[in-house]
C-alpha cells in the first residue's frame, strides 16, 4: 500500500491498473495502524468518486483516498496518532463518520477514532461463541418505534 502525503499529486498506485486485483482488501475496513507507524484508512463508498480522510487535531491535515475497484477508497497516512480523530469527507463536502470505525467516542455522528487494537490485552480465549439455536434476531425502525421517526428521539 502506498504511504500518502497530504498532496492529491501522489495518486499512484499499481492496483488501479488492473480494476481485477483486489490486493487493496487485504487491509481491514476502517482505520488501522500498523507496525511501521502508518494507517491504513479503507472505506466502501461506491456512490462516490472522491473521499478524502480529514485527521482533526492541532493541526488538521485531509488526505485524498484512491479510489479502486468495486467502489472501495484506500490510502495509508504517515503521522496518525493512536486515538487521533477523523472524518471522511466525500465529494469535498459531506463530512461522515467512519461506517467501519471501531470507537465513536462523541457519538454515531460525531468522528471517528483511531483505535490501537494490537494492544488490547485480550482475556477471552476460551469463549466459543453461542450455539445457533441460542441466537437472538431482532430489528427494530426507529421510524416505527419513535413518534418522530428519528435516531434522536430514542432517549
């Protein structure tokens, strides 16, 4: 994968030669860092041609994604902190929180975090899940459910 600077010059990337290979979606959806220090950000968002990853902080800085096949966008940073905020930005205007992100510490609208997975200590390695037939479907319309039919109105 390709480390991007904060310039849309450096758009270059061998798997947007071939819209067949799909090396891209070895990474996780979302925001990742990895050992070298960089992270990786990769959205689906195939209604869209441009998104850009706007990191919020002292000094914000929005780095334009590369578009690839099949409506994915992808891109690693250099300089993201653990913890560091984001947003993607899609069409240079519409800011959205991650769809994939893995900690929304202000809320389902607010931005997203970086989270620093590789250090979770886990303690659940005996746990083998549920059986089928103990599953529990539901899903419930906020629409249906509020008298105002929005997320908000659930408090």
């Amino acid at each position: 994968m390709m480390v991007q600077s904060d310039s849309a010059s450096t758009l270059t990337d061998s798997s947007m030669t071939d819209p067949g290979h799909l090396s891209f979606l070895e990474s996780r959806l979302g925001a990742t860092r990895t050992a070298d220090g960089h992270c990786e950000f990769l959205v689906w968002a195939p209604a869209v041609s441009r998104v850009e990853v706007r990191i919020l902080g002292d000094v914000e800085r929005i780095v334009r994604l590369i578009p690839e096949s099949q409506g994915y966008h992808q891109g690693a940073v250099d300089g993201v902190e653990p913890n560091a905020l984001y947003t993607y930005r899609l069409e240079g205007d519409k800011e959205r929180p991650d769809p994939a992100s893995r900690f929304q510490p202000q809320g389902v609208l607010g931005p997203s975090q970086v989270a620093e997975v590789s250090v979770f200590e886990w303690s659940d390695q005996a746990w083998r899940g549920l059986r089928l037939e103990d599953y529990i479907f539901y899903e419930l319309h906020t629409g249906a459910y509020t008298g105002e039919g929005t997320f908000d109105a659930c408090d």
